[in-house]
C-alpha cells in the first residue's frame, strides 16, 4: 500500500470531522446540562468516531465540574468530592488520547519515512485534544454572546473573543490535516511518549506510598 492510499484511508480533513463529532456531544450533553447524565455515544467501538465522542464527553463534563467547583459558596465537603472527580477525569482524558494515538500509530505503521523525516512536536491526538476543547470554549462563548441581562460591552467583548476562537479552530484543524498528510507522506513521524502522571500513582506519590 502506497503513503497516499494510506492517508486516504484515515481521511484527509480528518480534524474537520472531529469538529462535527465534538459539536455532537456537547449538543447532546446541553441537552440535560447534568454532570451526572449518562454518555450516548451514537458511534459503535473499537470506531475511532466512538472514541472522539467519548474524548469529548469527558471533557463536556469536566467543563462543567471545574464551573461548579469554582462557586465561592461550594460546600468544602462537595468541592473535594468533585476535585477527586476531576482527578479521575483528567487520568480518563489521558488514557483517551494515548489510545487515539494508539489508532494513529497502527494506521502508518506501513509508512515509508524519508530520509529526512521530523518528528512533531506533539502527537496528532494530542492536538485533537486541543481541538475538543477549542469546540467547548467556542460553543460557550457563543451562549456568551446571546445572554440575556447582560451588557453591550460584554456582548461586543464576547463576540471578539468567539471571532479569534474560530480563527484558531480553523488554523488548529488545517495544522493537524498537514500533520497527518506529512506523517503519512514520510515527511514526519509519529513518536509517542505515555504521560506518566505521578500523582494518581500510589507507588510514585509520596503521600499515598507513605500511607501504606
């Protein structure tokens, strides 16, 4: 199979068909609004489609959590509860990216690197990841823009601010199209390093390792 059949196969405005994902779920999460709603994911595993709205779910959800954990009035005992929530949910979204890379990295395993072939400086699910939450802060500062009670100068604020988001969806989306195009060109590679976070670890902890 030749680089280009290969880039074909993953398809070559991949990062605009992650927007329409990402739109998807935080559509559908708005519907109730709840934190504690249950995922719908409309897509079937082992797709990468499933694992893109799963991504974006978690980070819906914790868009919402880490609102309510920032309410000056939060019960001291309810704020914890949901820090630790966060916790997990940032150890969710880490395993979520290292598995969409995984997707990647099994796509151009055949790819024929040239000679001069670069590694990026982030994996592309990395930058996917940026891409989920760019929908978020874009699908917020919208509601921003239309809410109700609020100032004229806020509204044209918002609205400035939604203009450059947009913008940066649009640079961000056509950089990991290109990415993808020169990884399975040969241009560049895919090099990937797992997180190793160290303080959800009770062997790298020391505040959990010392308890035992």
């Amino acid at each position: 199979m030749t680089n280009q059949n290969i880039f074909n196969q993953i398809n070559k405005l991949f990062a605009d068909s992650c927007i329409k994902i990402f739109n998807e779920s935080i559509e559908q999460y708005h519907k109730t609004d709840n934190v504690d709603a249950p995922v719908n994911n409309p897509y079937l595993a082992p797709d990468i489609e499933h694992y893109l709205y799963l991504k974006n779910w978690i980070d819906t959800v914790q868009w919402h959590l880490e609102d309510i954990i920032r309410n000056p009035d939060i019960d001291p005992v309810e704020a914890l509860q949901i820090k630790r929530r966060i916790d997990k949910s940032n150890q969710d979204r880490t395993d979520l990216v290292e598995l969409i890379d995984s997707y990647f990295l099994d796509k151009f395993k055949d790819v024929n690197k040239l000679t001069d072939a670069t590694v990026n400086t982030e994996s592309p699910a990395w930058a996917i990841d940026r891409l989920s939450i760019l929908a978020l802060k874009i699908y917020h500062m919208y509601l921003e823009t239309t809410r109700t009670g609020t100032s004229k100068e806020h509204a044209e604020a918002c609205n400035r601010k939604l203009k450059i988001l947009k913008e940066q969806q649009t640079d961000l989306s056509v950089a990991i199209n290109r990415l993808l195009d020169d990884i399975a060109a040969g241009r560049k590679y895919m090099k990937t390093y797992k997180q190793m976070k160290m303080y959800n670890d009770p062997d790298l902890n020391p505040e959990l390792y010392n308890k035992k």
